[in-house]
C-alpha cells in the first residue's frame, strides 16, 4: 500500500495523481489521526468539514481543492452526511 509519505519519499509529487487517488491517500491518512478526527467530529456542517480536510491536504501537500473534495467519493458522502442533504432530488 502506498502511503502519502511513501509517495513523497519517492520524489513524486502527490498533485501529480488524480483527485479520486489523493483523497484516497487522504482517507488513509486520517484513518487513527485523533486530532484530526475530533476536529471533523465537532464541525457543525460540511462547510466546516472541508475546512478541516482542505488543511489536513494541505500539511500532506495533496493540493486538493475544496471542490475536488466536496465532489469526490467519500469526503463528498462525509459532507452530504454531515449537511443531511439530498445529492439529487427527483421529482418535487
């Protein structure tokens, strides 16, 4: 399994992968990342959730952009969670 840190041992850069891939590093990343964790845990909504998850990419150095992580699969299912908000309304 490929780590962020593994990644950038290697000399390659993070931003050089598709989102779907760096928020899958991301995910990894977090998975036992307490602080991180808490803080996702007392957002009040998705908003304050990108927040939170665009720093963390940040300090990785994965260069996602809130849209990339709002749209991706599964920070975007974190978020619509998070907002309780449809992602598609058919009908009225």
């Amino acid at each position: 399994m490929i780590t962020v840190s593994r990644l950038l041992d290697s000399g390659m850069d993070p931003r050089s992968l598709s989102p779907a891939r760096r928020v899958a590093l991301l995910v990894q990343a977090l998975n036992g990342a307490k602080k991180t964790n808490e803080a996702l845990a007392r957002c009040s909504d998705g908003e304050e959730m990108l927040d939170v998850l665009l720093g963390a990419s940040q300090k990785l150095r994965l260069g996602l952009t809130r849209e990339e992580l709002r749209n991706t699969p599964p920070i975007r299912d974190w978020v619509w969670w998070k907002n309780k908000e449809a992602l598609v309304t058919i009908g009225k």
